[in-house]
C-alpha cells in the first residue's frame, strides 16, 4: 500500500480517536495478505516477492509524525463550542465567535498546556456535554490522568437595560481555584430573548 495512504488512515484514526487508539503495523499485514489487494500492491517492478519478504523492518515501517495534542484540543473546543450554540444561535453568532472570540479561547488554552508536560498533555481531555437551558458551561478540559479540571469555559446571557441581551464569553483557572472571571469577549444578540442552548 502506498506509504500516503498508509500515514492518512494513521492521522485519521488518531485525530478521530484524539491520539486514543493508534493502528497497528496487524493491520496493514492483514491488509498486504489478503490476495485480492496483492495485485495493487506488489512489489515494485525489480524487487521479487520473496526480496520484498526479506526487506529489514525499519524499511518498511512508517515514520509516523507525533501528534499535536493542542490542535486537537483546540479543534474539539471549537466542535464543543458549536454543538452548545446548536442551530438557532449558531449561524447568528458564528462569525464573530470565529473572529473575535475562538482566537482568544485558542490563545487561553496554549496558556493553560504550555507548561505540561508530553505526557500529561496526551492525557488531557475534553468535556463532551455542553450544559442546555440557559446554563453557561461550554466545557472544560481536564486530566485524564488527575480528574481535575484545568480551565473551564462558560457563556453567560446578560441583558442589558436598553441594550438587549448579550453573550459573555469567559473561562475560569484552576490557577487560582476558578475564582476570577477571565473574559473573553461579548456578542450581541438581540432586543428579543435568546432561545436555549443546544436548540
């Protein structure tokens, strides 16, 4: 099998799994054994099947390229924050969610993994469920490995007298116990009441 192919079914599966689950040389064997992908396969013209057996490991494994387990956490926040939004705000907010208010979560959460180690940070996680209703949770990233939480990120509903209502986006740290209100930008809605999240 082409040595492209092979790395993007790798990538796929990791960012897919969040670096979780990684394939196994098992299966691109059972893939080189099974008869019917032999003939798209074979060995390069001048290399006989029996070379091609012979050929020392390292030269058939493939470089796999580390996984940038901050990219994959910036892009599952991105997910979390639009599964919240659901399809009535959503389409409204996008766009300065994208250019005023993603560009500061991304900048929060290099903060927050720049000092944990290798390990550790393949061991950070993602909440999965955005609270609905009027709740502010978006999610929060926390250590597989502790439990614990490191930075959560909320959006309040705020209405403002003669205003109308506004999103406030903020994250709060366990740096210092989740106490101080780090905000991260405002977006108007409108005059009317909001629906719910996740509608």
């Amino acid at each position: 099998m082409k040595k492209w192919v092979q790395k993007s079914i790798v990538i796929m599966v990791a960012f897919l799994t969040f670096g979780l689950i990684t394939p196994t040389h098992e299966i691109w064997e059972a893939f080189d054994h099974n008869p019917s992908n032999r003939a798209s396969i074979g060995p390069s013209s001048g290399t006989s099947t029996a070379e091609a057996a012979t050929l020392p490991i390292e030269q058939t494994e493939i470089q796999e390229d580390p996984v940038d387990y901050s990219t994959l956490l910036v892009d599952a926040a991105k997910e979390q924050s639009y599964i919240k939004f659901g399809t009535k705000i959503g389409p409204k907010i996008s766009n300065e969610f994208d250019s005023i208010i993603f560009p500061k979560m991304e900048e929060a959460i290099a903060m927050t993994v720049a000092g944990v180690d290798d390990t550790s940070l393949a061991s950070l996680t993602i909440s999965e469920k955005p609270s609905g209703n009027y709740g502010e949770k978006i999610f929060n990233i926390s250590s597989n490995e502790t439990g614990m939480d490191l930075i959560r990120f909320h959006v309040r509903t705020e209405k403002r007298p003669q205003d109308g209502y506004y999103y406030n986006f903020h994250y709060h740290s366990a740096e210092d116990d989740f106490m101080a209100h780090n905000n991260l930008g405002d977006i108007y809605w409108e005059k009317n009441t909001p629906p719910k999240w996740l509608s």
